[in-house]
C-alpha cells in the first residue's frame, strides 16, 4: 500500500530534491505558492515553496526500511521526518487537500501588500514612518497614505523602501 511520507531537504534546495527523487521514480509532492517579491529595485512574482525545506514523498509501505536509504542519499536530501525510529505517515486526505489548496493559490500570485495594509517606509525622507498601503503605482513605485501634520496625503514611494509593519 502507497503511504505519504515527509522529507526533510537541505536550505533552498527543495526543488532539486524533487527533481532527483523524481528522477529515481518516486512519486513526490511540493507544495508551492506564487508571490510578489522585491528583487533589487522591481517587484518579480516567484514561485516558492509553501514548506521550507520540506517535500512530501509516496512509498510502498511493504518495503519499510529497505527503500529508505537511496532517499536519504539523494541529493537535496537532508532526511525522512521520523518520530523515534519511525518514518511519519502524512495522512493521504491532508496531501490532496494540500493539493487542491495549492491550485486555487498558484492561480492568482499572492500581492506583495494589500490596499489597508500598515506598512513602514524604510527609505527616503519618509523613513521610519508608518503608511496605508492604497495601491501599486507601476513595477517600481506604490501609492500610501501617510497622515503628516494631522492631514492624510498620498504619496508615491518605491516599493524597495516599503517594509510590513
């Protein structure tokens, strides 16, 4: 019988383990979402796992120990998740939920910041204040709402100088 297991990966190396563990032929799954990051001065949308460093694998539960050791020694591969001695069984229901749950995320790529959003400007003659998030004003800027002197302006702002709060 076909069971879930999790594996443990090295550092930002989730994908290559997928690949090799794929590439041995074993059925595996890795969770990922689509987001707005700032990369240097422009917003890039990036596809990243939703677990960090983890990956989940599908095994034969009749091999038990004997089809463990070629999955510690892949590369990517930092080990199987254990409780003492013994591989954790990730339950089918929760990998398929996971699954349909990715789908509906990778959809539509998660924003960098929401209209309401409190965010914190790092940059600039601003720096140290707090904002409203309104809206994205092209690839490198963003319009917030900044109550300066009791009064409510907008501004444009580059997104690298936008922080959460």
């Amino acid at each position: 019988m076909q069971q879930w297991y999790l594996v443990h990966t090295k550092p930002r190396q989730e994908q290559r383990a997928l690949e090799n563990l794929q590439r041995q032929g074993y059925p595996c799954f890795l969770p990922t979402l689509t987001a707005e990051r700032v990369r240097g001065a422009r917003r890039t949308v990036v596809t990243e796992p939703l677990f960090a460093r983890y990956l989940f694998i599908q095994l034969d539960d009749s091999l038990q120990g004997r089809s463990w050791g070629p999955i510690r020694s892949t590369l990517g591969v930092t080990r199987l998740v254990t409780f003492g001695h013994q591989p954790a069984r990730v339950p089918d229901a929760l990998v398929e939920q996971l699954r349909q749950q990715v789908a509906q995320l990778t959809a539509q790529p998660q924003p960098l910041f929401t209209p309401g959003q409190i965010v914190r400007i790092t940059r600039g003659p601003f720096a140290g204040l707090e904002a409203v998030y309104q809206m994205p004003d092209g690839e490198q800027r963003a319009v917030v709402l900044l109550t300066l002197l009791q009064r409510e302006c907008r501004v444009a702002v580059p997104v690298v100088a936008l922080a959460r709060a």
